[in-house]
C-alpha cells in the first residue's frame, strides 16, 4: 500500500504533530503535503514540506486527508477533498454530530467504519484518550453511566495558547516566592494574552469557562460542547452493540444504528 496524504492544518498545534508521527512511524506515504492557511504559503516545515494553499486544483489526486484546521474548514474542503477522491479524516467538531458520519475511535468502534461515504469524524483528545480504558472496562464490566469533567491543557487551545504559555513562563519563573506571595503582581509582569488567557483559564473545566463567558475563541468552545454529546454518542455506540451481543463484532453500521436509543 502506497498512499499520497494531505494534512490540513499541518502549521497548527495538532497538524505538526500528525507530520511528526507519520514521518517517524514510517506511514506508507511516499509524499505527505501539507496545507495551511494564506498566512503560512509557501513556508518550509521540518522535513522540508512546503505548505501548499487549498484550491481546487492543488487537492487533486490524494488517497486520504487529515484534517485538523478548525471546523469552518472542514465544513468548507472536506467535501471538496472528498468530492476530488480522498478519504477525509476529520479531528474537527464539524460533522462528529452528523448521522451520516461515522464517529470512530479504532480501538473501539472501528466496524463503524463500513458504508463511509468519505468522511470518518474522530472524537476530541479528551473523549478519544478516554474511550480507550472505558472500552476495557466496558467489556470486563459492562459500563452503564459515566460522570466526567475534563481539565484542559494550555495545548488545548491550539498553538496559541501554547505560545501564550510559553510567554509566561520566564517572567514568572524569574521570581516563584512571588508567585506565593503576591499573585496579582506576579500576574501583573506576564504579556497581556493575544489570545483569551487560555493559560490562566487551564485548570478550569470546560463547562466552568463557558458558563463564565470565557473569551476563548467561539468554534473551541462549541467544539467542547460537541465533545460532550460525541463522548455520549459513542457511549451510546457501546450501549447499543452490548444490547446486540454477542453478534456484536458482525454487526454492520446500519444494524447499530438500529440499535441506538
Ligand atoms: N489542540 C488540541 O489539543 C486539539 C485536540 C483535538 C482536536 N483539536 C482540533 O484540531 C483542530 C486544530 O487545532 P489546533 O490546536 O492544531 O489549532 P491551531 O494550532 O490553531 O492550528 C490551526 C491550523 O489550521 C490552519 N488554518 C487556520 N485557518 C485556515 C484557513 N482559512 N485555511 C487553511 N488552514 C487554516 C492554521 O494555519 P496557519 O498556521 O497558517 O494559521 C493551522 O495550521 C481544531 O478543530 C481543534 O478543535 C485540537
């Protein structure tokens, strides 16, 4: 299997990391390109990939999109990629609620896969990372409700909130006894956040920011409400296939479907 990958998103938090991790782990990809906005054409990369701009003529002829661009994106040129013969695989909330969109974690789910008509959605880190423990509790325990809250990291807010923390990190290092002492001050040193204090607002729960009005960027907050109902969407996956055991590993997409309440 030789396949031509595109990564949408490749300049961002997550899309660098997917170039990292199909270089080092050898995907059969004889060339990855990567895509990015206006801002970053023509940028070289690690590894030498030049960021190529989204236009009809530059997505033809790719087996398989990784897309991690935001939901505005995806909505935009996922269809199209998919529409030039790709298959899209999208982290964006986007189409994680769409009934014609399988919603897959490999390790979980993955006969979902059957029938795609092109798009394959992928749950946020938080609910991805999570399926994986509660799946092995599911078939040891049968799992009937979970309460979860998640903490998200600084990275969670993409590149910038990492630069954001990065940023602070030296002026507040430079004196910890402040920081103890004299937090306002301490706060009072670190550059105003271009962002929306993605860092300061890194120990509070998702739910937390936004019933606060936290200012972080509108499609991240909404794609945390849709984590909530995809982590329900592939509980309910779980929950249905049990009902449907033990035919469950035969089990076609549509039959599940049947399945869910
Ligand atoms: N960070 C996480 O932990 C995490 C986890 C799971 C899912 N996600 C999802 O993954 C997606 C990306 O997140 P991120 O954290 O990597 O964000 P990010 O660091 O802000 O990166 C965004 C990427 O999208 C590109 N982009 C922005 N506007 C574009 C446009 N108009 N056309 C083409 N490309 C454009 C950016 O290119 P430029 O560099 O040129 O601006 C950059 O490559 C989001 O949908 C997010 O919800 C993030």
């Amino acid at each position: 299997m030789s396949l031509r990958v595109a990564v949408v998103g490749a300049t961002g938090a997550v899309g660098s990391v997917m170039l990292r991790l199909l270089r080092e782990r050898g995907f059969p990809a004889p060339e990855i390109v990567p895509f990015a906005s206006e801002r970053s054409v023509g940028r070289e990369l690690d590894g030498g990939l030049v960021v190529q701009r989204l236009a009809d003529d530059t997505i033809r002829g790719f087996d398989v999109a990784l897309f991690s661009a935001g939901a505005t994106r995806s909505r935009e040129w996922a269809p199209r990629f998919v529409a030039a013969g790709a298959v899209v695989v999208d982290n964006s909330s986007a189409f994680r609620m769409d009934d014609d969109v399988p919603l897959v974690v490999a390790e979980v789910n993955r006969e979902a896969l059957d029938g795609h008509r092109g798009i394959v959605a992928n749950p946020n880190c938080t609910t991805m990372v999570a399926m994986l423990p509660l799946k092995a509790l599911h078939d040891a325990f049968g799992l009937r409700a979970m309460v979860a809250t998640s903490y998200q990291a600084a990275g969670g807010a993409g590149q910038k909130g990492i630069d954001e923390l990065v940023a602070q990190i030296a002026p507040l290092a430079a004196d910890v006894r402040q920081l103890c002492d004299d937090g306002a001050a301490a706060a009072a040193k670190v550059p105003p956040p271009p962002l929306s204090s993605a860092a300061s607002s890194a120990a509070r729960p998702w739910h937390d920011c936004a019933a606060a009005g936290d200012p972080r960027d509108a499609e991240t907050n909404a794609a945390s409400a849709s984590d909530d109902r995809a982590g329900r969407r592939i509980t309910n996956w779980l929950h249905a296939a049990e009902r449907e055991a033990p035919q469950r590993r035969h089990l076609g997409r549509g039959r599940i479907r049947k399945g869910l309440p």
